[in-house]
C-alpha cells in the first residue's frame, strides 16, 4: 500500500511541475478507482505533494512562476475529489455538527484550510469555509449569523500572529471555540497556547481526530478569553509597529547606493525583504519569543543562500536596525541574537 501511495504522489508531482491539471485529475481519479481512499487521496497524495513545493522554492528548485503553477494545478485536484467525495445518501445523513474555517486576517495560504474542510466535511461535519485573509469583524458577522460549533483559524506565516490574536479573542467573545493550526502556531502549538486558543492541531488529519471527539466545549463565561499575554503591557510592540514602515525606508536608503540607475536595489535584496524581517521581528516581540526571529533569520538565509546572495547582505540588514532601534531593548535584542548566529563574512 506504501508503494502504491508514492507512486500515485510521484504521478501527480510530474503532473504538477507539467502544469498539466488534467493529467494531474485524471491521475487522482484513477487512484480512487484503483481503491485508494478520499481520506488518503487528501492526507497521504495531495498535502504531500503539495508540502514539496514549499521544499523545492526553498532549495530554489522552482522559481515562484513553477511554485504557483504546482499549487495551482494541485487544487485543481483537491477540488475535483471534493465534489466527488459523497453520494446523495451520505449528504442526507445527521451532520457532526457546523464548523466554521478560515484563514486570518492577512493570511494568504489558503492550501491547508481548504485540506482541513475537505476532510472535514468527509468526516460528516458541515463546514463553512471563509477562504483567505477574512478580516476579524467579517468572520465574527459570520459566527453570528451561523453559531457554529467550532471556529477552526489557520495561519502559515507568524507575521500573522497579532490578527490571529484578534480572531481567537473575538471568537470566543461570540461564544464559538477556537482551534487554530499551521506553521504561525510554532512546531508544537506555543503560540497557540500564549494566544488563549481552544485547542491546536499539528495537522489536517490531528485535526478532524481531535473534533471526532465532539465539538470544542464552549467556555462558562462567554467573552472572557486568556487576554493577552503579560508583556504587552509594554509598549514596544506598538512603537515598533508604529516605525515600520520609516524602518524599512531608511534601511533601504542606507542599503542602496544613490548613484545607479533610478530605484535600483542590491541584487538578491529587496524592500520586500526588510519589510518581511521587519514583520518576523515585530510578531517576535508581540509573543516575546526570539526563537521566533532566529528561526526566521535562519530560513531566510538557506533561502538567499540558495539564491546566491551572501549571508553578509542578511547580517548588514540586522546591523541597520539595530542602529535605528536602541530604545527598543527586545527588539534589539532579537536583532542581536539572529546575527550573531549568522556567518559575518
């Protein structure tokens, strides 16, 4: 059976570096004709190949066009085995329950939610599913008008943390539990846990196990969440937030050399970029985590490494920050411990 799943996961991969979205529906279709399950068409198939192309533009094995292009044609396929995954006496039977899932504020990734509310709905519950960066006061609206059993909030990027935090505090003020997943909670939920969310799931599959159970129990005092966590009380997060974007502009200004031509930017190095370390540092302050810095740092420099651009360009970025951010000790702090870990020549 092993083998069989890697082969069906090698057939779609090719299918998807093709951009051949019939080969690669086709290819599903068979696969479920051959006795593989929908369950493990979506757990074991397509979250698979689907977690290689984040692998593969990370070793710069694919450029971002080759990266869309896969997602793409890979929901295509989840698509197509979501509207083939129940006859009209599964759709008649007693539901679970409601969910509701969704995407923060912000969060752009909406491959694992829609995974999550396939198998989900697989699993006989009733999802609502809101797609990518619902804002706060649209998805509170919608727990109103539903009151669903559970709220399920995915985020991939930590820089999302802070709206996350809005959600799971709104939520529950609404009267709806909150579990929360993807790679912003952190490997082993410790986010999730600062934030006051329900419950947290490594994955799709952890996921439905955990709702199988039965809905989250909804809290006795509606409203009252865990708050925030203690150190907000400082000031820091705010001021940060407040000169982020000055931040980038004079690190940029300092950065690119004034003569050249007009706009011209440090090959391999981008506004972009400062503006993405600047958000990794501002989601490590909120939840007083350097890890969270660090472990970015480290990822972005495999990532320029890959692309030719030497760890020096990243340790000059963190040098120009600390310089702007001497009143502001966790910040500078978190810039001082991520360079440090890099190579400085």
């Amino acid at each position: 059976m092993k083998d069989d799943i890697e082969r069906h996961v090698k057939a779609l991969w090719a299918a998807m570096m093709a951009g051949d979205e019939y080969a690669a529906v086709a290819g599903a279709r068979a696969a479920l004709h051959a006795g593989v399950s929908l369950e493990t068409m979506f757990l074991d198939v397509v979250a698979v190949a689907q977690a290689r192309v984040g692998q593969d533009w990370l070793a710069n094995r694919l450029t971002v066009a080759q990266e869309h292009t896969a997602t793409a044609v890979n929901e295509r396929v989840l698509s197509v085995l979501a509207h083939t995954q129940t006859t009209p006496d599964q759709r008649s039977a007693p539901l679970k329950g409601r969910l509701t899932v969704a995407c923060v504020d912000g969060e752009w990734h909406t491959f694992p939610a829609r995974l999550l509310s396939e198998v989900l709905r697989l699993r006989g519950w009733r999802v609502d599913y809101l797609g990518a960066h619902v804002p706060t006061p649209h998805l509170i609206a919608q727990v109103h008008r539903t009151a669903p059993d559970t709220v399920a909030l995915s985020g991939s990027l930590a820089t999302r943390l802070p709206a996350a935090h809005a959600a799971i505090t709104a939520c529950q003020a609404a009267g709806a539990p909150v579990l929360v997943g993807g790679a912003a909670f952190g490997p082993d939920g410790r986010y999730a846990r600062l934030l006051g969310a329900d419950a947290w799931a490594p994955d799709a599959r952890a996921a439905a196990r955990l709702l199988d159970g039965g809905p989250l129990p909804r809290r006795s005092a509606p409203g009252l969440s865990a708050g925030r966590p203690p150190h907000l009380a400082d000031p820091e997060y705010a001021l940060l937030t407040d000169r982020a974007a000055d931040l980038v502009r004079d690190v940029m200004g300092e950065l690119v050399p004034e003569k050249g031509p007009e706009g011209a930017e440090r090959p391999g190095h981008t506004a972009e970029d400062i503006a993405y370390i600047v958000d990794f540092l501002r989601a490590a302050v909120y939840v007083d985590d350097p890890d969270l810095f660090t472990s970015f740092i480290g990822w972005m420099a495999r990532m320029l490494t890959e692309r030719d651009v030497p760890a020096r360009a990243l340790v000059t970025d963190l040098e120009a920050m600390e310089d702007r951010l001497t009143d502001l000790p966790h910040a500078l702090g978190d810039l001082a411990r991520a360079r440090a870990m890099l190579p400085s020549g």
